[in-house]
C-alpha cells in the first residue's frame, strides 16, 4: 500500500529568516516542485520530509505516523532520498547498491529483480563497476535507480540534475514521470524550471521565499517556468 506524505504548519530549522509555515498533502501519483533562491531552505525541507532534520514546529506524517519516528526499515520501505551530490567511499559495485537498496525497502533481492531494477534506472551497462569509480553524473543516475528500487511511496529528490548532462536531464523528468504513473509521490527542488515544464508532470509548485517577501506559496498546475520566475525575483 503507498502512503500519503503529509506536512502540516512545518517551519523548517532553517535558514534563519525561515520560510513561512508549510502545509500540504502529497497523496500517491502526485509530484510537487520546490523552487527557491539560494537559502532558502529547498534542501533543509526535503531533509525535514526525510525526517533527516527536525523542525522547528509543525509535523511531516507518512500515512498515520510522524516520519521521524517511524522504524528505520518501515521508513525505508515508503520513502528515499536523493542529495544534490553522489556518495563517494562505499567501494560497492553499482549492482550492489541496487540489491541492499531492495533489501532496505523490503524487496526481494533475486537476481532478476536487481537487473529490473538496473535496465530501469538505465544503468545496466554499469552494473559490475564501482560507483566509486564513475563520474558524478553516471553516480547520480545510480542513486536515483537505487531511490527507485528502494521507495514504493515517495521519493525526494534535491538538485538531481546537477551533474548531469542534457540528455542525462531529459532521461531524470522522463523517470519522475514514470515513477508518478506508478504511483508514487515525488518532491523535486531544482532550478531548471523549463525542464520541469517541458516534462509536463508537475501537479504542484512551490516557491519557498521568506516572510520579508510574502512567504512561501503553493501553486497548482497549470504553471509557467516564466510565472515562477517572477514569483522568485519579486
């Protein structure tokens, strides 16, 4: 069963200034864009909705439970998070990042599964190298496979696309698509806005933005990268 991701009149830790409480449900197959400028707080948002950090007030729920106290391996299961830089130092193939991500989700790790897991994430042609020994781009594609392979309800994504070339772009928006059409839920902060809108899956957009500046707001599609462009330089 997915589970519905919910945030109710979160204020993050940071930054400092803050955003402005945050309230919203992201219910399977939707998907959400976070803008921002520069700090001010895209990343300590989906670390929040990780459950990574805590807030300042306010709760994150995955289903009934407040995701900071679900059991590690439940939260596992229902939810993955993908940083804006790769790990580097885990001296694991890249076929065996994908087996203990289905083993942390719960999945059954067979041989077939994992090769699933790999011609989806379209790294299959990797799959005996070391992620250490990949470029930050091809890393990046990994750990997105793994998200995918691991979460069957959400999954957060901050700064995907950074390393990544245009095709590599291309190749993410058509995976979030994917991943809302089997339903889950995806959370995507990013500044390449005209990706997003070519992509055509965003429901949601937020535009995180200080209370000096009228807070925070969610805008439901449809929505132009011009109008968020406005909204983040008034």
């Amino acid at each position: 069963m997915k589970l519905k991701l919910t945030c109710d009149a979160v204020e993050l830790a940071h930054p400092r200034e803050g955003a402005g409480a945050l309230s919203f449900d992201l219910p399977p197959g939707s998907a959400m864009v976070v803008l921002g400028r520069n700090g001010t707080g895209k990343s300590t948002l989906l670390r929040t909705l990780a459950g990574l950090d805590l807030p300042k007030r306010g709760t994150v729920t995955l289903g009934p439970q407040p995701v900071a106290k679900m059991p590690p391996r439940r939260r596992a299961a229902h939810l993955a998070f993908v940083s804006s830089t790769p790990p580097r130092g885990a001296a694991l193939t890249v076929s065996e990042v994908i087996e203990l991500a289905l083993e942390a989700g719960g999945h059954p790790a067979s041989l077939d599964r994992i090769e699933a897991a790999l011609e989806q994430g379209g790294i299959a042609a990797w799959a005996d190298e070391s992620i250490d020994t990949l470029s930050d781009g091809m890393a990046q594609k990994v750990m997105l496979a793994r998200a995918a392979a691991q979460s069957d309800s959400v999954i957060l994504l901050d700064e995907p696309t950074a390393f990544l070339d245009v095709v590599g772009r291309r190749e993410v928006m058509a995976d979030v698509g994917a991943w809302r059409d089997q339903g889950k839920a995806v959370v995507l902060a990013t500044h390449d806005l005209d990706a997003v809108e070519e992509a055509g899956w965003a429901d949601r957009w937020m535009v995180m933005r200080p209370p000096a500046k009228g807070g925070s707001l969610i805008v439901e599609s449809p929505f132009t990268s011009d109008a968020a462009k406005e909204l983040l330089t008034a």
